[in-house]
C-alpha cells in the first residue's frame, strides 16, 4: 500500500496496476524460497547482534556478509523491526531458521521496498516520448512501459519466490536514469553513488556513466556537427562530480577504514578464490571485462542508455563468476528502450524472453513450475502483443528466425520439465536440462547483445543525425 500511494499522483490507472502487482506479490509469499532467504535472514543476525567490527569477519555461517556497507546498514534497519517480530531470527547461531513471522517479515520487506522501485517507474515514464501515443490507454507507451516495468517477469520470480532486494535496488538504478535523462546530473551521480555501496555488481555499467558525465556535464559545449568543443571542458563540475563519489564513498567505507578493516571488507566484496563460473548453466561467455570504444561519440540521454544497456549485457556476457539473475540488470533498462524504437523493441523481446527463461532453472520445485510458466507466457504475450500493436506501421519485429528460435523455447521447456525426468538418463546425466537451457539461452542472449552492439556502432550520434 506503500507503493500505491506514492503512484496516486500518475493517476488511477498506474494505481491500478502497483495494487495489482502487489497483491500478486503477498499471493506468493507462501512458495519456495531460495538459500538467498537463510543468508539474509544470517545478514539481519549479524548486523543486529555483532559490533561494527565484526561484521566483515563473522563466519559462524557459510553465507558471510558479502555486500557493501550500505546495505549491511539496510539489514541493520530492517533488524530493528524485524526483533518485533521474531526476536530468534537475530541469533547468529540459528543456522536456517524459518518461522512463519520470520517468513512473513523477510518477505513484507522485500515489498515494502519496493516502495522506491515504483517511485522510480514513475519517474521514468515521464521521460518517454508520447508521440506513439495511440487513442487507448494500453496503446500508450507509459502504460506499456509502466507494465513491462512493475510486472517484470524476472524480477517478480527472483526477489518475491526465489527471495532477494532486487526492486528498491533497481528503483535507484531507474530513479538515477531518470534524472539523468532530465538533465540533472549531479543527482544522478549521487544516485548511482549509493547504489554501488549498496550492492558493487552495478559496477559494471560504471563506464557508461562515468564517460557520459565526463562528455555531457563536463564538457559545455559542443560543434555545430556534434563533436566536442575541447575547450569547453569544466574543471569545477568535474570536481564536483569527483566530490560526490569521494563523501559517498567516505560515508559508507569510512568506518571501516577508521578500523583498517578495509582489506577484509574488499576480500568479502570482491572474492577472486571463486571459480570463474557462479552456476554452471548462467548463459554466459568469459573473457576480460569489454570497454565500449563508441561512447564519446554518442551524444545524448538514450545514447547513455543504449551503452549503459551494452555495459550490463557485456559484463554478463564476459564477466567473471557470473551470477544468473544479472541479466535483469540488462533486461530492466532495456524496457525504456522498447517503447522508442522498433529496432529496440525487437532486441527487448529476444533478450528479455531468453533471459527470463534462462531463470527458470531457480525455481525447481514441484508446485512453482505452473506458477513460472504461467506468469512467464502472460509477461511475454502482452510484452509482444503490446510493442507490435505500438509499431503495427512498421516492419514486423521479428524475422523468421527469431520467430523459429524463440518458438523453441516450448519444446525446450517440455523435454525438460516433462520427459527427461521420465527417462533413464535422469540419474546418470542429471545436468542435460541445464546444459540444454544454458546453451539454448546463450544463443539468444549472445544474439541481441551482437545486434544491439552493431545498433550502437551504426546509429548515428544525435547531433549528427539533427545536422543531416
């Protein structure tokens, strides 16, 4: 209800769907949850019963803190009301412990949150250009996009089955976008500050951010062809920038530098002993981390966007210990993307239902399945449907290949959920449907990152294009 009255101002039918979506999400407090349940339920223990100073060192259970600082403060708070509820699931020793108030204060909270994951769609529809605008309401590209956002398939199964903090930290992700996009930078570096010491996997779209301030707030000016006016560079808001980065970044390690304890925070945060793959079947290559070599040439908010895009789906396609459910850092941004352009639309689709089957491995027990595959069809008819009738007077968004590729994720999700466990393979070779659903995604996945790597080398920079 949180949520609901932050949206009231976007008016009723945006209120409509944020009670809807929460509604669902309270419907599926009582499915599985993951062991993300146990090791957040262990951060709240540590945070509430442990020193400062303890923090980063306790290892009574295998899931230590291995978040940064901010967040260890977020468990903190939520600790503090979570002793009302259940003082026992503060005890460091109680190893798995599930009762059914924890159960319910652990899942509310993830809800609750997502307070500022709504504020944030709302925000960002406000930046999307209305020209599509068709007579009906759904034919509207906010409403579409508004969709596509709150009822995200991937980040309902992850954070409100699976169990994790996905939506306030994406709130900040968005909110830090949409002020970007509404030319107010120093708020959205400030934003985007605080959400690496939330949670440093955002790292990996730092370059987009860092290069694009550096050429559209740094830089004051540009030629009459687009290109930079070198000597417009501004050395007072690049310090300025620096500042924000240097007393964020005090506040949430300053603590712990004050204990010289910071050798140990970076060794939680960033573990080099783990093996080069998080889960085997994430649909992933590996090679070195791939800087854009294109960003300075694009000018403009959706040009930040588009690379920010490329920096996710790259560092997921190549990054190191991969986990699976980094693809929503790629699939969420990319919404806003597939309400402007048919081209974007197209590359939205094949990525967001690839990488939202690619999840389904997460969710393995019995009576989830019927869940994952209702909510998955329903998210990817209307995600099609919609964007189609969007841009019903352009080309079609999919070729017969990817209508052929993305066709066969069906026959996929039978043999897999529904004949190989008949079959005597099922014992020996145990890892095929994963291996099958790995292969299968990364196809997909590795195919609208290469389309949307080749969109932003051959799409002309803005004040190019206005020029012509």
């Amino acid at each position: 209800m949180a949520a609901l009255g932050i949206a009231m101002g976007a008016g009723s039918w945006f209120s409509a769907l944020v009670l809807g979506v929460t509604l669902l999400k309270c419907l599926l407090i009582p499915t599985y949850h993951s062991t993300d349940f146990e090791v957040h339920r262990n951060w709240l223990a540590i945070t509430h019963s442990l020193p400062v100073s303890q923090w980063y060192y306790e290892a009574t259970s295998e899931w230590t803190l291995d978040y940064p600082p901010f967040f260890a403060w977020f468990e903190y708070a939520l600790s503090h009301v979570a002793k009302h509820f259940d003082q026992e699931m503060l005890n460091v020793h109680n190893l798995n412990y599930a009762s059914s108030k924890t159960l319910l204060f652990q899942r509310f909270s993830v809800i609750i949150t997502d307070a500022l994951f709504v504020y944030a769609v709302h925000e960002c529809c406000k930046c999307i250009d209305g020209k599509k605008a068709g007579k009906e309401l759904t034919e509207k590209p906010k409403f579409i996009l508004s969709v596509l956002l709150l009822w995200n398939f991937g980040l309902l199964i992850v954070d409100h089955i699976h169990f994790q903090y996905n939506g306030f930290l994406f709130g900040l992700m968005l909110l830090s976008i949409a002020r970007v996009f509404q030319k107010r930078h120093m708020e959205g570096a400030f934003l985007f500050a605080v959400l690496l010491h939330f949670k440093h996997i955002y790292l990996y779209v730092a370059p987009a951010y860092g290069i694009y301030l550096l050429r559209c707030y740094c830089f004051t000016a540009n030629k009459p062809d687009g290109s930079i006016r070198w000597n417009s560079f501004s050395f007072v808001r690049l310090i300025s920038l620096g500042l924000i980065v240097f007393l964020v970044s005090a506040l949430s390690l300053g603590p712990f530098l004050a204990l010289n304890q910071l050798p140990q925070v970076f060794s939680r945060l960033f573990p080099f002993k783990r093996g080069l793959c998080h889960a085997y079947w994430a649909p992933n290559f590996w090679a070195l981390y791939n800087a854009l070599d294109k960003v300075l040439s694009v000018i403009g908010s959706r040009g930040f966007l588009r690379c920010l895009i490329l920096c996710a789906l790259s560092s997921f396609m190549f990054g190191w210990h991969v986990h699976e459910k980094a693809i929503l850092l790629a699939i969420l941004p990319m919404s806003l993307l597939s309400v402007g352009k048919a081209g974007d639309a197209s590359i939205f689709l094949i990525l967001t239902t690839t990488g939202h089957y690619s999840l389904f491995p997460l969710l393995f027990t019995a009576p989830e399945l019927p869940i994952k595959i209702l909510l998955m069809l329903l998210f990817t008819i209307y995600s099609i449907s919609s964007l189609k009738t969007l841009f019903r007077k352009e080309k079609p968004l999919f070729n017969w290949m990817e209508t052929f590729y993305l066709l066969g994720l069906g026959p996929l999700e039978v043999f897999c959920e529904f004949v190989f466990p008949f079959t005597s393979w099922k014992l020996k070779y145990s890892f095929i449907p994963l291996l099958l659903t790995s292969v299968y995604c990364a196809v997909g996945i590795t195919y609208a990152w290469f389309k949307l790597y080749v969109s932003v080398l051959t799409d002309p920079p803005v004040g190019k294009t206005k020029r012509q």
